[in-house]
C-alpha cells in the first residue's frame, strides 16, 4: 500500500497536482527515504515552475508595453510630444519603474540636457533647465560618454550614482544610449524604488 500512494502520488505531479498527500515520507525504511526524496523533489520542481511562469508573465507584459510604445512612437512626428508621451507610457507599462526621462546632447556635445521627464519632479527638473555634464560622475553622464547601458543597481552602493532631491526614493537607476545610425544623441533614463530591480531581460 505505501508504493501504491507513492504511485498515485507520482502519477498527480504528471496531472499538475503537486499536493497529493505522500503519508509513506515519515516510515524510518527505505520505502520512507524514498518517499521524502520524492516529497523534496516535488517541492523543487513546483517551485521552479512557479518561478517561470512569473518570468513568462513579466516577459510577455513587457513586450507587450514595448510594442505599444513602438506603435505609438513610429506615428508620432512631433518631437516634443514624442518623448512626452513615451516616457509616460513607460512609467505606466512598467509597474517598476517610477520615473522616466530622457536626455539630448548639446550642439557643442558638451551636456546632456533633460528634454522629458514625468510627474511633479520632471516639471521642476524642467522648469530649472536641468542637464548633466558628458562624462561627469553620474549614470547619464557615463551613458553618454561610453555609449553603453550603464545601471545602478543599487544606489546605496554604486561610485557613480548622485542623488536628485527631487528624487529621493530611487534605489535604481538605468541609463540607455539613444542612437541616430553611430551617432549618439542622448539617452532613456529610467528610475525604480527598488534595488535590483531591472532585470537582463528587462533591460
């Protein structure tokens, strides 16, 4: 009888069932050593379906909230109201970001000057003509000069993260090269109150 319940129970995980009782996992026998090695697999393989189905969710939203941004970018003609509207779209489509911005370089290609910016911050940012020194100790500073993705991962640890008091509760901060053909011509900046909190795939 208990290999007949380990059977049953076997046979459940294959059915999507992963709560089947397995009553033989507590014999001091080998039917029981067996029992628990199946009880701890089951547990492990429930886990790591879990953890993939969560992935294929945040990656299906997120290339959905991309598409959605392209669509809207590739009929947009304004300039101003392009990057108005795609840096709102991504602080709504990406529930881990909290602000977004971006920035434009300079004719003399000296700064990266804050064109967009979302919420009551990026109306101050804007309002104080905001910019950042190319290759300054900053993450767009940096994005700029290298032109490469630069991250923060967390700020409380980074050496060229600096803080914005408009700002205070980023934890994270990415900065993405924009590129016209070679030609760098400023850079997405997004922000998150979480630490870690862009992922490879996101990025």
């Amino acid at each position: 009888p208990p290999l007949s319940r380990l059977r049953h129970a076997i046979q459940a995980v294959v059915g999507g069932n992963f709560d089947a009782p397995v009553s033989s996992a507590g014999r001091g026998d080998e039917i029981g050593e067996v029992s628990a090695a199946f009880v701890d697999m089951r547990t492990h393989v429930h886990n790591l379906l879990d953890d993939l189905q969560s992935r294929v969710a945040a990656r299906t939203r997120d290339i959905n909230a991309t598409h959605e941004i392209s669509r809207f970018a590739a009929t947009q003609r304004d300039l101003q109201t392009l990057m108005d509207q795609v840096v709102q779209l991504i602080v709504e489509q990406f529930p881990n970001i909290y602000h977004a911005q971006i920035f434009l370089i300079d004719q003399d290609r000296v700064y990266a000057a804050l064109r967009a910016s979302t919420g009551e911050p990026g109306k101050a940012l804007l309002a104080r003509g905001h910019r950042l020194a190319i290759g300054s100790i900053s993450i767009v500073g940096q994005a700029v000069e290298q032109g490469r993705t630069v991250i923060a991962r967390d700020t409380a640890a980074s050496q060229i993260w600096r803080p914005n008091e408009l700002l205070p509760d980023t934890r994270a901060e990415l900065s993405i090269p924009l590129h016209v053909g070679e030609q760098i011509i400023g850079v997405l900046d997004v922000q998150s109150k979480y630490s870690n909190a862009f992922t490879e795939d996101e990025i």
